[in-house]
C-alpha cells in the first residue's frame, strides 16, 4: 500500500483535470509555493505559435502592451496549476500578489509590508495569553472592485471560509488547503464545527484574523495572517458572512427553489465521482485482498454512504449555497474571472491570448502608483523566435529568457539601440529531484554517487553560456540567505564534482557491491577495462546479494537541453561505477505525473526539473515527512527537526534564523533529496517604447510594475 501524504488524492485530481509545469499554491493566507518553470524544461510548446518572425500575428497598438511567453495555461486563481505566466496574469488583476488589495504585500526586496493602498492604518497586533496571535486589519472604505460593487470586510473573511471548509478539497480538487495556520483551522477543515474560531468580524470594515499558537513562532509571520478579498457578491451571491465573521450563512430573503435542489444533488455526485476516481489512483496495482486495501475501502464505501444520505435527505439551504460557490469559484471564475480589485479586468483568453482592461475603479498600489496603459495582452509565442520578436517589434516584453545565445542576441539588439535590457540573479535553481523511498534512489550513497558522476559546470556554459552558477544546496544566489551567509556556507558544503573513484567508493557502501552472481565482489579496474573495450556493449554493472542490478531510470522533458546534457553525460560515466543510468525523454504532463504519483515500484525514481522560490521560503513544505509537497518522499529525522527549527524561528531572531538556515542547506547537501544543478542569471528585454519598467528584481517583474509603466507613442 502507497505512504500517503497530505492530500495526496487531491493533487491526484488536480492534475488529472489539467497539467502543466506547475507548483502549487498552499492557501489564503501563506504563498508558500515553489513555482516550477519549464522554461529549462522544454524549448518548445505544441501551442507555440508559428516557427518563424515572418508567421507571426502582430498584435501591439499605441494603447497596448504585449507580453510574449513561452507557456500559458489558462488558470487565474490559486490551487491548480502555478505557470508563471498564469501567475503574471493574476498579478496584472490583482488575484495575486501584490497590485491587489491583500493586507500584506511583498515589496521588491522580498520583504513584507503592510498595504497602504488597502489599509486605513497599520495593521495592530496582540499576543494573546494561549500564545495565539491576533492581527486586526482596518480596510479603507472607497475600495471597490472592477464592477463598481464596494469591498468589505465581508470580501476577506468569505475567502478564507469557503476554501477552509470540509468540503472544498472533495467538491473542487484544489490545492488550496485554506487557512491552515488560524486558530480552529482543524475542527472548521474536519468539518466538527461549523464556526471558524481564528476569524473575526468587528465592522463592515473591519476583521481579525487568529494565528494558532502551535504555528508560532514563524520567521515571516505575516504570511500566517495575511488575507486577500474574493468577490462574495459575485461567487457567492445568495450567501452571507455571519456577524461574528466565523461562518457562512444564507442571505436575508433568499429560498431554496427547485433548481437549486437538483444543482445540490449533482454536486454530491460529483463528490462521488472524484472520490472514486481518487481511490482508483491512489489504489492503482495495490493487493485487494491486503488489510491496508480493505480499510481504505470500507472508508471509501463509509464516505459514499454518507453523501448519498445527503443527497436523498432534506437540502440544507446553507450547503446547497456554499457548495454552488465553491464550483462557481472553481470552475467559472477560475478560467473567467470577472470581477476583479487589480489594475487590470478580465477580457477574454483566446487564440493563446490572454486580454486584460484597465480597471477604472481600481486606487493603485502600495506604493501610489496607478497603471495608465488602457490594454495589456498575455500572448503566447514561440520561445524560440522571441527575443525576434522583441528586436522586430511585435512584442513589447521578453521576460526570463535563460538560453546562452539568445542572451547573446538581445545584448546585441540593446547595443544597437533597438530594446531594453535588465538582468537579475534567479530566486531559484534547475536540479535532478529523486524519489528518495523507493527503488535504487533510495540510498543515499546511490544519490550521492551520481551527483559524483556529473560535470556541472557543463550546464552551466552549454547550456546557460555562462549565465549562472553551480549552486551546492536549496537556494538561488539572489536570496537575501544567500547574500548574507554564502560566502561562510560554501566551505560548509560539499561541492560535488565528476569524481568516479568518489562515486564508486560511495557505492560500494550500498548493497550493490556484487557482480551478476550476487556473491563475487564487484572490481572497480574491471569494469574500466570493460568501458574501454566496448562502451556500447558495456554490461559489468553492480548488483545486490539477490542479484538485483544497479539501475537508476531518469525522465525529462523532451526537446530540452537539460535533459540532453544529462543524457551525453550521466550514461557513459556511470557505467565506469558499474551503473546503469538510463534518460527519458517525454512531455512535462508526464514527468509530472510520474513524480508526484509513483508506483511503489515506480520505473522512475530521478527527474530533470527547475522551480523558483516564492516568499516566504519555507522547506518543512518540501522536505518534512509530514510537508503537504513532500514530492521527493523524504522520511528522515534530521529533515524534520531542521526544517520545523528554521520556520520556527523568532521574526526577531535574524542571526538564528541565518544560523538555521545554514544547518538546512548542509542537510540537503548531504542527504540529496535533489542535486541542485545550477542558479543562472535572468535576462528581459522590452521595447524601446516602454517607460518605467527601471525597476526589476527576482521577485518584482513586468507584472509588478505595471503600474509604473507607461507606453510612449
């Protein structure tokens, strides 16, 4: 039977409704989040459009922006899929980040602050005496959203509500697992009270919000209590938020009528559905006649049950409501959003366009900066052909380009005066993820010997053209960590270099120390001998006592230089370790698929992938045996006790955070849940007619400064 994680059925879902390169976002209140790129990943998408500049539809006007981009998918709203480009969209529209009126925003240093364009005053907190801690946020009255409808304390509370209840994850597939760090998160998720005690309602214009006291201390402690408005006038508008602000009720007048019943009954179904779908997954090739298969059964059977007294029972007018909102959110405004608090408004995704308005109703950002550009649009194109579209003017903006030569080009293009260009270190870093519980990945020697077996210097000059830099731990070098603490870290850490004596001393601390017949001791000088006889037809690999060979099986995207890289290089150096390393090329939806839903005998244990760090940069979600995106399925001791010590921290202790910080990174160097391959520089370039986009950082981009920005005619 299958290790379970922390909704582990969910991501099933969610990815069997839509996949991309994705991450995910965690809930209302933390973006906790690693976005994963597949810019490294895949050079091309089968939705580019057109291989040359000459088949390109030109779509830039005097009162319009054009953001070209390599991949898009068409989700606006946290819990499926995180494309980078989805997310940009979110941002112009203030769903996400930090044009919208959340309470927090992240400025472009990655530091938080109170958001002045949202709040009448500073947010005022209070240590309470069960050691909770209550924040009390006062919104200014004049905040409307895109439709002209006013914004409320209401908008904030009903967010947290609907996606924390017990049936929102069931009902919709999502992510998003709520507020997961305010008081009474647990008994409002499990569904044993129907109030949410962390929450309260003081004024039409005022909230609090109640972090538990077992999520504290946290080093970034705003992320445990920050809230966004959600439109409820529109995604829920028969429902209400009770006086207290603790739970959802019927609005005044509002009955039940037939439509409404049988919008209920096909609700239930379809948790029904998922729920058989998510067992059937979770299930895939387990013993029917095991105990774990038999329990996991009846609880399925126990949950179906349940539903269908619910369905042929009396409608409870309050869940009929609150179930229609969360498909309306889920699957109408999740691809429609039309209403809207950012600078921009929805107009319509189509022909692999993304149409935004301005939005006249919106008050500008933290910073008083207003957007003024009428039009922007999201369009996606060739990455191959974008910095020629950039030079040729049939884009405005070419953002993160990581290829060597196509940085070389836009230099060019900037020397002679034909764009823009702005560089900046990468909040992130390309790596190999393993499977560290199941097949030879399993071993910590076997991870460690490959990353012996590998010149990552290559990647860095084949592929990034000396754009970057080998990195030996979970960072990016623009991290604020990094900045600080690099210098002392690196002589800390092991710096894994092509070694193969190193890789074959590692490996003969594994099981595999045998030949074929499981007894005669593996010979180092042999296999060498062997390799340079015949490196085709080379077969002196190692094995265990019971004959099992060394085999490790990698999968990548295709048409992807990283996965080209690894290929020429892993194969041939392994064999002279007496491993047999073979590389996979497919499409990212596989590779996906194939990591965070393994078989327990799965065929691939080690993936070429690369992902960026969102704030606040929390490994206990990645590393821990109880983190929710556990992916790499890591169950040690150690990685719990240094990930819970770093999230733990005082957010006044900034020497025993960094010191904690260090005490991570030498565990993840060590014990190689990934080899981290590199962290590159990124380069955008934009057009000459662009205005005020001077300000460009790892975690502030076009769609942050959009506000700034002007479009000269």
């Amino acid at each position: 039977m299958k290790n379970k994680k922390l909704y582990s059925s969910l991501m099933a879902l969610a990815l069997a409704l839509s996949l991309s390169a994705c991450g995910s976002k965690t809930d209302s209140t933390k973006d906790t989040g690693k976005k994963t790129s597949g810019q490294e990943e895949s050079k091309n998408s089968k939705n580019d459009q057109g291989q040359s500049p000459d088949d390109f539809e030109k779509q830039t006007a005097d009162d319009t922006i054009v953001l070209g981009v390599g991949t898009i998918n068409g989700d606006f709203i946290q819990g499926y899929n995180n494309d980078a480009n989805d997310v940009n969209v979110r941002k112009f529209m203030g769903i996400e980040g930090n044009n919208g009126y959340n309470c927090y925003v992240v400025d472009e240093y990655g530091q938080f602050k109170a958001n002045t364009s949202a709040l009448e005053k500073e947010p005022e907190v209070t240590m309470n005496e069960d050691g909770s801690r209550t924040t009390k946020f006062n919104i200014k009255k004049d905040l409307k959203w895109s439709d002209g409808e006013p914004i409320t304390a209401d908008d904030y509370l009903f967010g947290i509500l609907l996606e924390s209840d017990k049936d929102f994850n069931p009902l919709t597939a999502s992510l998003n697992v709520g507020a997961d760090s305010l008081k009474g998160y647990k008994a409002f998720k499990n569904g044993d009270t129907d109030s949410f005690e962390g929450l309260n309602k003081i004024d039409d214009y005022t909230f609090s919000l109640t972090v538990d006291a077992s999520q504290l201390p946290y080093f970034e402690v705003q992320a445990l209590s920050n809230a966004g408005p959600t439109p409820i006038h529109y995604i829920g508008e028969n429902l209400a938020v009770a006086k207290d602000g603790k739970k959802l009720i019927v609005k005044d007048g509002y009955k039940v009528t037939d439509k409404d019943k049988e919008n209920y009954k096909k609700s239930i179904d379809r948790q029904i559905s998922l729920l058989k779908e998510s067992f059937d997954k979770d299930n895939e090739g387990v013993d029917k006649a095991s105990d774990d298969y038999k329990k996991a059964k009846e609880e399925l059977d126990k949950k179906e049950k349940d539903l269908e007294a619910r369905k042929a029972g009396d409608v409870d007018p309050t869940r009929l409501l609150i179930e229609e909102a969360m498909i309306k959110e889920t699957s109408d405004y999740r691809f429609n959003p039309k209403v809207t608090c950012g600078p921009y408004k929805f107009n319509k995704f189509e022909n692999n366009m993304v149409k935004l308005d301005l939005n006249e109703n919106y008050k500008g950002n933290f910073k008083g900066q207003k957007a003024t550009i009428p039009h922007i649009i999201v369009q996606l194109v060739n990455r191959n052909i974008g910095p020629d579209l950039l030079e040729n003017g049939d884009i405005d903006i070419w953002e993160g380009e990581t290829d060597g030569a196509k940085i070389d080009q836009l230099k060019k293009a900037k020397e002679a005066g034909k764009i823009q260009l702005s560089s900046y270190e990468r909040n992130g870093y390309g790596n190999i993820i393993f499977l560290t519980d199941r097949g030879a990945t399993k071993y910590k020697e076997v991870r460690q010997a490959i990353a012996s077996l590998m010149d990552r210097n290559e990647f860095v000059q084949a592929f990034l053209g000396g754009y970057g830099v080998v990195t030996n731990g979970m960072y990016g070098t623009s991290q604020w960590m990094y900045k600080e603490r690099g210098a002392d870290l690196e002589g800390k850490l092991t710096n894994w270099v092509l070694n193969i004596d190193k890789a074959n001393e590692l490996l003969d601390k594994t099981p595999y120390k045998f030949e074929k017949d499981g007894k005669t001791a593996w010979d180092k000088k042999k296999a060498l001998d062997e390799f340079s006889k015949n490196q085709e037809g080379f077969d002196y690999y190692r094995y265990d006592d019971k004959g099992n060979k060394l085999v490790v099986n990698q999968y990548g995207a295709e048409q992807s230089p990283i996965t080209s890289l690894i290929s020429n290089q892993l194969p041939p150096n392994a064999k002279q370790a007496g491993l047999e390393y073979n590389v996979t090329a497919g499409s990212f939806s596989t590779l996906m698929d194939l990591l965070s839903f393994p078989k327990d005998d799965a065929q691939y244990t080690a993936f070429s992938m690369a992902s960026d760090f969102s704030t606040p940069f929390d490994p206990w979600f990645y590393y821990s045996s109880q983190g929710p995106f556990n992916r790499s399925k890591v169950n040690d001791p150690k990685a719990d006790e240094v990930t819970a010590k770093l999230r733990k921290t005082d957010p006044s202790d900034k020497k025993g955070y960094l010191d904690k910080w260090e005490e991570f990174q030498k565990w993840y160097n060590d014990y190689l849940p990934e080899i981290p391959l590199y962290s590159n520089v990124f380069h955008t370039g934009y057009s000459n007619r662009i205005k005020g986009f001077d300000v460009i950082t790892p975690v502030w981009q076009a769609s942050d400064q959009i506000n700034a920005m002007t479009l000269e005619k």
